[in-house]
C-alpha cells in the first residue's frame, strides 16, 4: 500500500509559532506529529510513504530522508509553487500509477484503521473513498450526504446554510489512480472542491464512517486539543506520568497526571506541573512554578514562581520569574519574557522577540 502525505500548507493559523517550522513537526505528546502519522500507516501495511512538501520543505526532508523508518521507503516531493491538496498527486504520478493509494492530510491525530478504509474502498467499487465523521457544527468542514449504501450523494465545502448531513470530510482518502487523469497538471487544484463534488455527481464517491479519535491540529486550541487526547491514551499505562530518560524532579515538585515529561527535564522544588502538561526534553522549570494545560516545546527554560496556564511555548523560550501566561498564549521559537512580565488571555509572541512590559490586552506582539 502505498500513502501520500499531504504536508506543504503554510499553517498560517498557527502563527507565530508555524513561523519557525511546519505543523507536522509539531510535538504531540513529545514527538512530531508526522513520525506518528508514519509510525501507524507503516503498523496497518503501508511500505510507501510521499511527502507532499512546499512550506519549510526542507526542514521535512532533512528529518525524513535521513531518519531510519524500517520496512518502508520515503519519497520527498516539493512543490516549487503550492499546488493545493490535488495538484500534489498529478506530480507524483509517476510513483502513483498503478494501484489505488492513501492520501491524507497531514496535520491530523486519529487512530483510524487505514487497512479498514483501503479494504472498504475495494469493496465499494468507486472512484474515490473518504473517511467521514459525525460532528455537531458541520460549517467548518467538507459535508457529505449519504444514500444507505455509502455512496456520497452530494459533497459540500464549508456550507453557508442549512445541510441535512452532520457527516464531514475528515481528510483521509482512497484514491484509484484514474483520478489523477482528472488533475490539470501544473496549477493549484483542490480536491475538495473540483474532485469531490464532481465525483459525487458521477455516483463515484464513497464513505467510510469512523467515529473514534480524530482532531486536526490547524487551529492552537484543537493543538491543545490532540496532545490532552493523546496524553490521556499513552498515560494510562505509565499511571498518568510518562517520564524521559534523566529526568531530575526536585523534592516538593509535584506531578498531576497526566502528564508526560521529555529526556533531561529539571524541575525545581515546589512547582506543581500537570495536568495535561507536555514538557519537551531539555526543559528546565524554576522553584514554585505552575504549569497546567499546556505544550513546552523542547528547551524551554521557566523562572522560579512563574505560571503558565493553557498557553504553548515554542522552543528554546525563556521565561523569567514571577512571570504569568494565560490561556491561549503562544510564545515563539527563542522568545524571551523578562521578570514579573503577565500576558493575559490570547497574546502571541513572534520568535526571538523580547517582552519586557505585561500585555493585558490580546494581541502580536511583533
Ligand atoms: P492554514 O494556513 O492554517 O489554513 O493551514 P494549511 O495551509 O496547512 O491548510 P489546511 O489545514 O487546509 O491543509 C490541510 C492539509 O493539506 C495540511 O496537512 C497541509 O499541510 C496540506 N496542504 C495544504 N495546502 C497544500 C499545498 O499547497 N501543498 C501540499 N503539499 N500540501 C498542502
């Protein structure tokens, strides 16, 4: 089997800290999201993985053409201009040409069966296949609606109105290779709203229900979102704590699951760090700090007395002492915040920026 990745967005929702590198390396629960995408499409028989790359395409490659993922060959592909989530297929045609393939969007945390989906697709007989899910507010997504045997009857991009369906897009497809015939070649083509709806229209789309774990991470809070569901899944059997190697945890500090704490971690006497707290390996949390709710990339280095409530740290931040960062802060790569600094609800820091003065209104700081 083999799978497209779909991975060259410029992630602009995730700014300022998509400035520095791509979502799918994004850590969830301490490691990338795309090495957990890989990890599970090679675990249900895939030997073929494309990276579909444009944004920060290098630093994907550098990570994946170097990286010994075993039993499975990774070919990176770069769009010299963004061809949308269509347009990547037509370039790697010639890799795609025989058999029906795997195409997902790379920016998703689910514990989908792709063995399940790929097998169905067989069975339906159609063009294409896309998994679907049921969600209660359709108006951000793909909406498909649905005859009793599956097939896709209508396909709906973002509706404005009412739709019958609560049934969405999740972003994992299987595609015959005939499909890419339908591509124009060399420009940005979308396949939710060229492909899919004419597939639809010719009775050659079909669904795939799945209803368990599924969050795309593109927006900060659905970020939080998938480290918190997945911190929840691969704490259980570690009692809520999912320790590194070398971690020094003071005496006084104290752990509430779940949490998961990278290699090299210090924390100093008296903090209290979780629940659902990730900390990336190399950080350093100062005396009688607080973390709850919260992403620290990796490196991160967190003064005495500081809080830091449902916010995420990009790498290599410093945070002074008596500091507080509140819920939806995103701070860069390399920012710094000095002493006794307090950034309430929803302020962003652009990596490397110096803040020396409390923000108490939303805003960039740039
Ligand atoms: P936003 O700018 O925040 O909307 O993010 P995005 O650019 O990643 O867009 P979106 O979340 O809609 O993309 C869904 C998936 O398709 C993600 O995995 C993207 O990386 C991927 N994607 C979007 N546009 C392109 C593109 O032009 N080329 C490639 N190769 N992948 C793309």
């Amino acid at each position: 089997m083999k799978a497209v990745v779909l991975a060259g967005g410029f992630a602009t929702r995730l700014r300022p800290l998509s400035c520095t590198r791509p979502k799918q390396l994004f850590p969830v629960v301490n490691r990338p999201l795309l090495d957990r995408v890989i990890e599970r499409l090679v675990d249900h028989g895939v030997d073929e993985v494309i990276l579909a790359l444009h944004y920060m395409a290098e630093k994907i490659m550098l990570r994946y053409q170097n990286e010994f993922f075993s039993d499975i060959r990774i070919i990176c592909i770069k769009e010299d201009r963004p061809l949308g989530t269509a347009g990547p297929l037509k370039l790697a045609t010639r890799y795609l040409d025989k058999e029906p393939f795997l195409v997902l969007n790379g920016d998703i945390l689910t514990f989908i069966n792709y063995r399940d989906l790929y097998e169905h697709h067989l069975k339906c007989g159609g063009l294409a296949t896309i998994a679907v899910k049921k969600v209660e507010d359709v108006s951000r997504y793909g909406v498909v609606e649905l005859d009793e045997r599956w097939r896709v009857m209508r396909f709906i991009e973002k509706p404005k109105g009412e739709v019958k369906s609560k049934m969405i897009n999740a972003g994992i497809y299987v595609l015959d290779p005939k499909v890419l015939d339908m591509i124009p070649p060399g420009r940005k083509v979308m396949l939710e709203e060229e492909l899919f709806p004419k597939l639809a229209r010719d009775g050659q789309l079909y669904a795939y229900r799945y209803d368990g774990v599924w969050v795309d991470i593109g927006k900060p809070n659905d970020y939080l979102r998938a480290n918190e569901k997945l911190l929840e899944v691969e704490a259980k059997p570690h009692n809520g704590v999912i320790m590194g190697r070398e971690v020094i945890v003071k005496k006084g500090a104290e752990l509430i699951p779940p949490v998961a704490i990278g290699d090299y971690v210090v924390i100093e006497e008296g903090s209290r760090v979780g629940p659902y707290a990730c900390l990336g390996s190399r950080c350093f949390i100062g005396k009688g700090c607080m973390i709850t709710d919260s992403v620290l990339f990796e490196g991160v280095h967190v003064g005495d007395y500081s809080a830091i409530k449902g916010a995420i740290i990009g790498e290599n931040v410093t945070i002074g002492r008596w500091v507080k960062i509140e819920r939806g802060c995103l701070i860069g790569d390399g920012a710094v915040v000095r002493d006794e600094v307090t950034l309430t609800q929803g302020v962003a820091v652009c990596p490397y920026k110096e803040v020396k003065e409390s923000i108490l209104t939303p805003c960039i700081l740039k």
